[in-house]
C-alpha cells in the first residue's frame, strides 16, 4: 500500500478538484433559470458573480501561492473545503445580488485554498517520474465537477426547491473535508518516497542525466523568461473561452430549444471529453514531447470553438466533443510545462501568478458573454471572439521553452 501512496494522492488531488471547482463554478449553472425567474436578474446581472469568484481568486492566487510554499497544501486544502460548506449553506437562504456577489467573494478564498494551483503542487510533490500522469489524474476532478453536479442540481429540483437543493449539497463538501483530513499526506524525509525517487537517485549515482537535477528557477528569474508569459496567455484566452462557454452552455442551450436534461447532458460531454483530455494528453505528455501534445490540444480546442461558431443545434454536440477534448488535455498541459519548466521551489507563486492573469480573464469571459448576449440577444459575437483568442494562443503555443534545461546548457 504505502509503495503506491502517490498514487492514492492523485485520485485525491483529483476528489478535491471535483468538489472545489464542481461546486463553485460548473454545479451552480443547474440553478441558473431558478434564479433568473424568482428574482428577475438580467443574464449579465448574475453572471457578474463568477466575474467576481474569479477575478478575486486570481488577484488572492500569488499571496496564496507564497502561503503554499510556506506551509504547505494540506491545511489550505481543509480550510477550503470547510468554507465551501458554510457558503453553500448561505446560498440556500440569498435574498438579493448584493447577498449573492458576497458569498461568491468567499468562492474566489475556497478556489485558491482548495483550487488549481493547490491540487497541482499537492500531488506533484509525490512524484519525480509519470508526474504527467499524475497531473492529469488530478485534474479530472475539475471534468468530474463539471459532469455530475449540473445533474445532481436538476436531479434535486426535480423534487424539491432550489433553495432545498443547495441545503442537501451541503453534504458533499463536508463529507470530503473528512476523507481529506484522514487522508491527505506530503511527503516526508524517512517517510513514503516520491514516485520515481529510487529510480532518480539510482541515476544520479551511475551518471545518467536526471531532470530533477537541474537548479530550479527563483520566481522572479521565471517572470524574465519567455515561456512564462506565453504561458500565461494561453492560459489567459483559454480559461476566457472555456469559462464563456461553460457558464452560458446550460442556458445557451435552452434558447435552442433543448430541455433542461439535455441541456445539463452537454454539460455532462463536455466536461466528460475534457476528463478523458486530462488523462490522456498527460499520459501522452509521458511519452512524447510536451510541447506537441501542448499545440494539438489548442489544435482540437480551435476546432470546436469553430464549430460551435455556427450556431447550429445539429452541430453543437460535435463542437462540445472537440472543445471539451482539447480543452482538457490543454488544461494539464500547463500546469505541467510550468512544473517542468521552473521547478517546484516557486511553483506557488509561478503559478499563482499565472492564476491571477488566467482568471481574471476567465471572470470577463462569463460576464462578457452574457452582457453581449443581452445587447444582441445571441450568442454568435461572443463565439466568434473565442474562435479569435483561441487561434492567437496556438500561434503564441509555438515559442514555449525548457527554461530550466536552457539555463543548464553550457
């Protein structure tokens, strides 16, 4: 059991993703109509909140990585979880925007305590080799949020109200704030090793190269190289468009004429293609260069936001299969290339860092996208905006680096 403790460490990675990130963002898009109809909101009026979660988290990301660095995931990962409780709680008793858009100051806290950045450094600190992998399992969590609380929220309402609905949620991050404190580890010198420690240091004694060996680089080294602000870009027109078309699909759907079940299904494939994206590109990332996996994941992600450009109900299950597939291989990608890149030492902050720019523009996309949505009572501007942005991040996809084996060379 304890040789493969790293592994149990990914799943949980991905538990805590599944939770955070399904319950903050995705799961609540089940509630949308409920709310538009009791409290009259325009689309842009509440869509304002999730500018608001995730403007915030990104703004908090860079003092909260410094905290990762400092003490570790683990405590951030419980606190997180207990704080997602309490909130959904309140969220069952809203009763106006300026209660909402409070509560949802406390999602951005619980994304950047038990979010992206703190899962990647969690579960990459438990491995030396097939971190790809690794990385990729954890990141199924945000796809497996994605799937199964849009569902669960119309499943609920089928029975009860949504006010009803938020209280019986309550349950699920309490349960797996238990399963964390009981079992969620870091690394310990004398205790259970990385995965690929033994092979590493068997390595370094007869010689060979080690990629753990080369010098890991200071934050502020990381912020004057090229492939940092590349990064951040893709990550910043990506997390823009996926964020634009998550947040509206459920109702974007509804206008074309689908039922609230299959609506929450195209959710359900998306994010379900975007799973299998994580675990398949970050296996891929094992094998092959990580920088083609990296351009044909934005490749198939451009491919569907065309698609899905057209406006056409015949077509849009096809466009959510390529945007979800690309989108969720590209997601791993980037956490990687960064880890890969620059080293753990300041991943905190890196990739905090990279957090702040990525989700503020992220936010923008779901209010952009409903405010356009208001003014022109479509959604064809805003798609083609992403086809745009998508394009210009697997042009900029092409100047990534190995900055660390860069530095190294002689």
């Amino acid at each position: 059991m304890k040789r493969y403790y790293p592994w149990l460490m990914a799943v949980m990675g991905m538990l805590v993703l599944l939770v955070s990130n399904g319950l903050t963002i995705t799961g609540l898009t089940a509630f949308d109509e409920s709310l538009l109809k009791e409290f009259g909101w325009t689309r842009s009026e509440l869509k304002l909140r999730d500018l608001i979660t995730l403007v915030l988290a990104g703004w908090m990301s860079p003092f909260m990585g410094a905290l990762i660095d400092r003490v570790g995931p683990r405590k951030l990962i419980l606190g997180g979880l207990a704080l997602l409780a309490a909130l959904y709680f309140a969220y069952a008793h809203v009763h106006s925007l300026a209660h909402l858009y409070w509560i949802h100051v406390g999602f951005a806290a619980v994304l950047v305590a038990a979010g992206l950045n703190v899962a990647v450094i969690f579960v990459s600190q438990w491995f030396v080799t097939h971190r790809g992998t690794a990385i990729g399992i954890a990141l199924v969590g945000t796809s497996l949020g994605g799937m199964v609380f849009p569902k669960l929220g119309v499943h609920l309402m089928q029975s009860m109200d949504w006010r009803a609905a938020f209280l019986w949620e309550t349950a699920v991050p309490i349960a797996f704030l238990v399963i964390a404190f009981l079992f969620a580890r870091s690394p310990r010198p004398g205790g259970i090793q990385p995965w690929g420690a033994d092979k590493a240091a068997a390595d370094a004694i007869s010689g060979k190269p080690v990629t753990t060996q080369l010098a890991d680089l200071g934050y502020a080294q990381a912020m004057r190289t090229r492939t940092f602000w590349v990064l951040a870009f893709v990550a910043m027109t990506t997390f823009f468009s996926i964020m634009a078309v998550s947040a509206n699909l459920f109702l974007h759907m509804r206008d074309l004429g689908f039922e609230p079940a299959k609506a929450g299904n195209a959710l359900g494939l998306m994010f379900g293609l975007a799973m299998v994206g994580k675990f398949l590109f970050g296996f891929l990332a094992d094998v092959l260069p990580a920088k083609r996996v990296f351009l044909l994941n934005l490749a198939i992600m451009a491919a569907g936001a065309v698609i899905l450009a057209t406006m056409r109900a015949d077509l849009i299950w096809y466009s959510l299969a390529l945007f979800g597939l690309g989108w969720g291989g590209l997601y791993t990608m980037i956490q990687l290339l960064a880890v890969n890149a620059f080293g753990l030492s300041a991943a905190g902050k890196i990739l905090g860092t990279i957090t702040l720019l990525d989700a503020t523009t992220a936010g923008l996309g779901i209010w952009v996208t409903a405010k356009i949505f208001d003014v022109t009572k479509s959604y064809h501007i805003a798609f083609s905006l992403i086809c745009v942005l998508i394009v210009l991040a697997l042009l900029a996809a092409t100047l990534v680096r190995d900055e660390r084996a860069r530095l190294a060379k002689p």
